[in-house]
C-alpha cells in the first residue's frame, strides 16, 4: 500500500487524483466561504462512514496550523490551542480547539490531560480527542501516553498508543479493537532548528512506509518565540478514514509531546526530557 504524492521535499500544493477502481463521489459543489475562510466544499454522505469523516476519503495530505495567540504571547499564561485542518488546496476542512480549563493549562504544562473537539464547517463537532494525564519518566513504563478518538463524539473508532523506548519516539496505531493497525516512528532528537522534522508512518511489521507525520520549520522569530507549530500528514488515499481520524490525533500528541513550549519556554529535545 503505497502514498500518493508523498516527497522528501516536503509537502506541496497539488491536485489530487484517485486510483482507479476508488468508488468515491465527485465534489460537486463549490468551495464554501464563511467570514473570509474557504472551506473545504461539503462531500455527499457514504454508507458504513462516520458523519463528518466523508471529507477524508477525497485527501491523502492535510496541513495542520495552529493559530498565534496574542493573549499568551503578552502575558505567558498558556491558553486553549486553537488549529485550523486543510486541504492541499488551502481549503480548510475542519477546526480544531482545546476544551481545558486555566489551572490544567498552566499548571500541568504539555504533559496536561485534554479534550480537543474537531468540527467541520457546518459547525458539528464530528471528532473528539481525549488524552488522560501521564507523567513522561522514563521509570514509568507502565504510564505511557495515550489518545483516544471518537467519531462521532462518544464512539471509539481508535487509539494513539507510546510504545516504550529508550532513544526513539515510538507509537502505534490502534483500532476501536485495540487491533494494532501502523507504526509511528520519530527521529531520536526531536529538535527543531532549521529543518522539518519527520515522523515516518509504517506497517505493522515496520518494514514499509505509508505514511508521514511532518513538523515543519516555521522560522526563527515563530519557533523562538511562540509555540504555534504547522504539521503536514500523507497518508494512502484508500486508508480507512477512521484511521485517517487517528493519524489526524497523533499529530495533536506528537504536538504536546514534543513541540508544545513548558513553563520555561524550552522544547523538549528527547522521548524522556
């Protein structure tokens, strides 16, 4: 199984295409514009697919950004991250927000439990992430950091699972069975200077890749100085979207993991620091 468009180069605007024998609708509408955004047209309803996710069975990118918060920037009192989801075309396809409360956020730091709810431009929450509370020692094996995304809100459809490594950031995707589905292998330093930082999506087995989870130099000024951070995921165009769902959680903890800024400002650097 293979990724369409997938480059070392990175991630580039390009029209899209579908392999033959993909029974998926055409678009017929148009682009939706709402307050100045352009959204993503909205797709025909699909049997057996979960409400919301039908945007998914027409991408194999998605770009993830996260906006700048003014209020934290002056003050330095942590607030709600807020995402915008995209397609390749720039249109965006969900909006993404933290649901937590001022002493989580600030007193719990990127190891904080959180609840994110993903809505599409209709204004229905159709994907919910939830990550309990886990500490982050490399003593602790037994506590390591978890995901779980619903479709709809309620409904397990999989989970985001660390697997336990002493150099390597390593996960593994799960379906609403626990059944382990791909691999998620990061670099052993996670430091951003300068150049994107690849999280490679695999097979079970690791022997293939399918996918990637990419963290993307933002510059100087916004890396040194906030903790908005761009993402960019490939993924097989004819993956399950409920998987396609998952991919689009582990993004969001690979973020707090790793690149989400702790009270002193600094980024952790490893899997255990």
């Amino acid at each position: 199984m293979g990724v369409t468009g997938v480059s070392s180069s990175g991630f580039q605007v390009q029209a899209m295409g579908f392999p033959a024998g993909t029974a998926v609708p055409p678009i017929q509408n148009q682009p939706i514009v709402k307050e100045g955004t352009i959204w993503m047209p909205v797709p025909p309803p699909l049997p057996h697919c979960p409400p919301g996710l039908e945007y998914l069975t027409q991408i194999d990118q998605i770009l993830i950004h996260q906006q700048i918060e003014l209020l934290e920037i002056v003050t330095g009192f942590e607030t709600n991250n807020k995402y915008e989801i995209k397609n390749t075309l720039g249109q965006r396809v969900y909006f993404a927000a933290e649901d937590n409360d001022f002493c989580t956020r600030n007193c719990c730091g990127p190891s904080r439990a959180f609840t994110i709810r993903i809505t599409d431009n209709l204004g229905r929450e159709v994907i919910t992430l939830q990550r309990p509370f886990r500490c982050s020692s490399c003593c602790c094996p037994c506590c390591l950091q978890e995901l779980e995304v619903q479709a709809p809100p309620g409904t397990p459809v999989g989970y985001v699972v660390q697997n336990w490594h002493p150099c390597l950031p390593k996960f593994t995707i799960q379906d609403e069975k626990r059944m382990d589905v791909l691999k998620i292998i990061g670099p052993c330093v996670v430091c951003s200077c300068c150049e994107d930082i690849n999280f490679e999506v695999k097979s079970v087995d690791e022997s293939a890749t399918v996918g990637r989870i990419c963290k993307q130099w933002t510059g100087f000024v916004k890396e040194a100085f906030t903790d908005a951070d761009n993402f960019g995921i490939t993924f097989p165009i004819d993956l399950d979207v409920k998987m396609k769902a998952v991919m689009i959680g582990a993004c969001f903890l690979i973020d707090f993991m790793f690149f989400e800024h702790a009270g002193d400002r600094k980024q952790r650097s490893g899997v255990w620091q």
